[in-house]
C-alpha cells in the first residue's frame, strides 16, 4: 500500500491473515520518490494498492510503472474521501477480489476499483 493509504490498513490485512501486506511506510522512507519505490516494487514482484491515481498521468511515473511491470490497483476518485473507518470495511471486503486479481493478472497490468467494489481494467 503506497503513502496514501493508512498504513494500519495493511496491519489490518494481515491480522486477518490476508496474506502479507505491507505499506510503502515499512520499507522506503517518506520523502523516496514514486520512480524510486515503483522500480523497487517491480523488482521484488509486488502489487501495489494506492490512491494516486495521478501516478498513471505523470510521465515519469507511468514509465516507471511500464518499465517494472508492476501491478496496480488504484481506488477510484470518491473513495479518498470516505471517513477512514468506512474505507478499511471497503478494502477488507474487496480484498478477496483484488487478490484473485492480482494473482492472475500479467506484469503491467493496473486495474480501477470502484466504490462498489467492481474492478476494471485500464488501459
């Protein structure tokens, strides 16, 4: 989960023995660049769940994304501004969909998961 998303997020994950999730917090420090994590994510195979949407629009972002074949998972615009409590039973609840997700998807692909709980490629 990268900084902008709590990080008690993934301790929660992980209480529920969701697998092993972790936050950008626990490995890079705050002021690590987006080109700097998401290389370093692609080269240790992680799937990255975020909230900045606008990492796909920023050139060097969207390269460093395209070059380390990360997968991604951006949350869609509206559900930055749900109170905190309702944004961790939303990921709790998709978290199964976006894990099976994650499992099958290839490198590079990055998907949008809707307020509802649908997930949608994009292209």
């Amino acid at each position: 989960m990268d900084n902008c998303l709590a990080p008690r997020y993934a301790k929660l994950l992980g209480a529920l023995d969701y697998g092993e999730v972790t936050s950008l917090r626990e490995h890079f420090a705050p002021n690590t660049t987006d080109v700097v994590w998401i290389t370093e994510l692609g080269e240790r195979g992680w799937v990255l769940l975020s909230l900045d949407r606008s990492q796909r629009s920023k050139p060097p972002e969207r390269a460093a994304l395209k070059a380390s074949g990360v997968i991604a998972f951006y949350f869609a615009k509206g559900f930055d501004h749900l109170p905190l409590d309702e944004q961790a039973w939303r990921i709790v609840k998709f978290w199964p969909a976006i894990a099976a997700r994650a499992e099958a998807a290839r490198k590079g692909e990055c998907y949008m998961v809707r307020i509802n709980g649908k997930i949608d490629p994009l292209l």
